[in-house]
C-alpha cells in the first residue's frame, strides 16, 4: 500500500476557513441541497467503499447528482477535499480518549491506541496519507485535547506527552498496516492466506530440514499460529512507558 496523497498539499489557507467555518458559503449559485458537509461526508464514503484514489471531483459530481463546477463553489480541489476529509475522520472518539472516574493513565493509553486501530480499520485509505504536514482543524484539535486530557494523570513535561501520543500512533499505525494489507493481499490476489502459505509448505520444509536454519527448524508449531500481536506490543509499549513515570514520580530527570 503506497502513500498516494499528501494533507496540505492545496492552498492551506483556504482549507483552514473551509474547516474552522469561516469560508464555507459557495461564492455564487449554490444548488439547493448541496452543502460542504455532504460533500465531505460522500467523499468520505466514497474512500471507505473504494479507496482514495476513487475520490474525485468527477465522481462525487455523479454521487451528489450535480455539476462538477457546482463543488468548486464549496471546495477549491480534492487537495483542499482532503484536509477536510481527515478532519472529520480523526478526531478521537470522546467515549475513547475520555478519562473514566478514577482510570489510570495505563487504562487512557490502551483506550487511545484501541480507538486509532479502530479508525484504521473504519478508513483503511488513512494508510495512505502523508501526514508529516497536517492541517489542524476543530475535530483534529479536539482530538489531541481530549488525548491530553486523558494521560495528564502520567505526570509527564508536555514534550512527552505530545511524545507518548506520537509513540502510541506510530505503533497502531503498524499493526493496522499489517492487518489491513493482509486483507488487501487475499482480496486482490483471491489467494487465502491458507492457501498463499500452504503453497509454500513444501519448499518450507524442506528448507528446515536442511539444517541451514536451525532457529527457525527449532521453532514450536504454534510460533506463527493465532495470537494477538496488538495486545502484546500494547501491554510492552506501557510498560515501558511506566518506567518513565516512575522515574518522574520519583524526581528524576528528564530524558
């Protein structure tokens, strides 16, 4: 899965008025019905159905049953689009970044991890994004302000927090990667993973028997059996971020 688009890369003023609501009246001849908000909405559900790259101005024409010059009116280009577009998806689910009565930051950090592979899978296009340069609109914002709000209880500078955020992202970003390329793989190639690795079974063996690899030939059956990959990152990713606040409890420093 190759990144194919890059956030703010169109005119980035224009995408923050769209956003923060400050430019979303077409500047001539709206039709009726027709909103910002819909078109954002459909291309959304054009790039969940279908992927990014069936998202254009075109095609939300035909889906939104108006004239393409008539979304120019609403948005400059799908560059613009796009901004939009990750903004309405990413901002954290409340239920899932928000503190529970009495709920430990380790709780907090498994909540936000479990709520960004959930938007993975929601919008598997996300993967395909560049986000180096986002553009920061309400529901983003939000997001990381309610992300805050959540780990304060770890007793962390604010350029580890905004660390531990970055660390956590980066690390479901991974694994969603890996989940959602597996199925990707079956769907284009219609080669279950059963069969895709049972093919390779007897050139497999073989190789193990040889001796060359005697690790692998070592391994127990179930080493590339059923288990819960996340889960056990998750649970080593707080882990090690506990000995950190520990050491921050105890007034050490910064690292």
């Amino acid at each position: 899965m190759t990144t194919t688009e890059t956030s703010g890369s169109g005119d980035v003023s224009r995408s923050l008025e769209l956003l923060w609501g400050t430019g979303e009246r077409p500047t001539r001849g709206p039709k009726p019905g027709l909103t910002l908000d819909r078109i954002v909405t459909t291309a959304i559900e054009v790039a969940d159905a279908e992927g990014l790259a069936a998202v254009s101005m075109r095609r939300l024409s035909t889906e939104l049953g108006t004239g393409t010059m008539s979304l120019y009116r609403y948005v400059p280009g799908k560059a613009e689009l796009l901004d939009l577009m990750l903004d309405r998806v990413q901002g954290v689910p409340p239920t899932a970044a928000q503190p529970e009565p009495d709920a430990d930051w380790r709780a907090a950090v498994e909540r936000l991890a479990r709520a960004h592979l959930e938007l993975f899978r929601a919008h598997p296009w996300l993967l395909n994004i560049n986000q180096s340069r986002a553009v920061l609109g309400p529901h983003t914002v939000r997001g990381l302000e309610l992300s805050l709000a959540a780990l304060q209880g770890m007793g962390l500078s604010d350029p580890e927090l905004i660390s531990v955020i970055i660390t956590v992202q980066s690390f479901v970003y991974g694994m969603a990667r890996m989940e959602i390329q597996t199925v990707e793989a079956a769907r284009e190639t219609g080669l279950s993973d059963e069969d895709f690795w049972g093919n390779q079974q007897p050139f497999l063996e073989k190789a193990m028997m040889s001796g060359e690899f005697p690790l692998m030939a070592a391994l127990s059956e179930d080493a590339f059996g059923e288990f819960d990959h996340f889960g056990f990152g998750l649970r080593r990713l707080v882990d090690g971020l506990e000995v950190l606040v520990r050491q921050r409890a105890e007034g050490g420093a910064e690292g």
